[in-house]
C-alpha cells in the first residue's frame, strides 16, 4: 500500500501505515516506491544483456516449493525466479542493497551473509520434488546495487560453496530432527569462552605500527615495557590491591 509521504513522522502517515498493516498489506513510502521502481527498470534493461540471462523475465517468480525431506522433515521454499527448461533449470535470488555488487568481492559477501545455505535449501526442496532436475539444476544471484545507476553482477557459486551449502544444510535437518525428537534444542555453551581475535586484524594493526610514522615516533609506553608476570592475579586482587 502507498503512502503519500516521506517519513512516518507525521501522525497521518503513521495511521495509514497502522491500516495498512492492518488489512494485511505492505507499506510503503512514495521515495521508496521510486527508488524500487528506478531499480527495476535498471535490472530489466541491463540483465538481457549479460549472455546465458536472456530468458529470466520468461520464468516463474515468486515460486514456492514445499516437500517433506528424505530425512522426514518439511522443508518449504520460495523462489524470486523459477526458469523451467525442461531438461535443466534456474533458480534466481534478487539481492538489492547497499553493498557493492563487484564481482572480486562476492565470494566474501556470499560467505559472511550464508547465501550458500540458500542455494543448497533451494536445490534440496527442488531435486526432491523433481528428481529429473538432479545435477541439472543452476542457482544464480542476481545482485544489484541501491545506488544509481544500479549496475548489477550475476553469479554462481562455485563447487566448494555448494558442496558446504549442502553439508550446512544437511547439518541444520539432522539437528532440527533430532530436537523434535528429544525435546533438547542446541544453545551457546553454558560457560564463558575466549574470544578469539581476527588474525587480519592483528596484522592490520601491527603493519600500522610498523610502518605509521606517527605511531613509531612514539616514544616506549611504560605500562607495556613493565614484564608480564608469570601467573597474574585475578583482575579483582590486582584492583582491590
């Protein structure tokens, strides 16, 4: 449902979005109507042109699968885009956002945000329900940056991605089953643990300090030459002390 306005500051805004909700619709403000059109039109006229795409307006979207797994559980999905051509298929996922959509860096952002359990799920609900499709089926993104003029990158994920989709996957019906079957739900350990530091960041900051001028013209802190002692007091004796 649109809603004439720019912000939900305003009282009538906010009661338009009460009603829509309401009836069961979705709201949405008049920029970010624009902004969602203005992308759209960007992807349709720029997909066309990358080879192998051509047919994606062609396919079935918004397609939900729904299937009880091999392993007993039900597994539902739903598809941006279903291409059918019979002797294989593609399934599409739309990424819009802020990010970046350069190709160097969405192996990074494929495995920071788990898209590769997406892409596992999604060929699981499909092979399942249509067994021919197995080792015939392609998942693609189709990312798309906010910003204008909303270029877009098309990618596939190689065979190391898929083979740890599907064991992710495969991990995440196994524990599901097992907890409905014992009652007994996995949760963080009960006990304080160590938080590892990121070795890129390590090396970021010591490359820093090594090579920043006005860090190295510093001159020794005194607290970090003083030895470490061997065992050293709980941090409340060194504080009461």
């Amino acid at each position: 449902m649109l809603i004439e306005a720019d912000d939900y500051k305003k009282s009538t805004a906010k009661e338009a979005r009460k009603y829509a909700y309401a009836s069961g619709a979705t709201p949405i403000l008049e920029p970010d109507r624009q902004e969602a059109v203005c992308i759209a039109e960007a992807f349709k006229q720029q997909l066309p042109q990358i080879e192998g795409c051509e047919s994606f307006l062609n396919g079935q979207p918004e397609l939900t699968g729904i299937v009880q797994d091999a392993s007993g559980a039900w597994l539902r999905s739903r598809m941006d885009m279903f291409e059918d051509h019979g002797s294989h298929a593609v399934i599409w996922d739309v990424k819009t956002g802020k990010q970046s959509a350069n190709p160097f860096g969405l192996g990074k952002r494929i495995a920071n945000m788990g898209y590769e359990v997406q892409c596992a799920f999604y060929e699981r609900v499909v092979v399942q329900l249509r067994p021919e499709l197995a080792g015939r089926l392609i998942f693609r993104w189709a990312f798309i940056e906010n910003a204008k003029p909303h270029f877009i990158q098309v990618s596939e994920l190689d065979n190391t991605g898929l083979e740890i989709g599907r064991r992710k996957v495969a991990a995440a019906i196994g524990l599901w089953n097992r907890a409905l079957l014992t009652g007994e739900w996995p949760a963080y350990p009960a006990k304080i643990v160590t938080a590892e530091y990121p070795v890129y960041a390590e090396r970021q900051w010591m490359e820093r300090e090594e090579f920043d001028p006005s860090i190295r013209s510093l001159p020794p802190d005194p607290i970090l030459c003083r030895p470490v002692p061997h065992n050293p007091k709980p941090m409340l004796d060194v504080i009461a002390s």
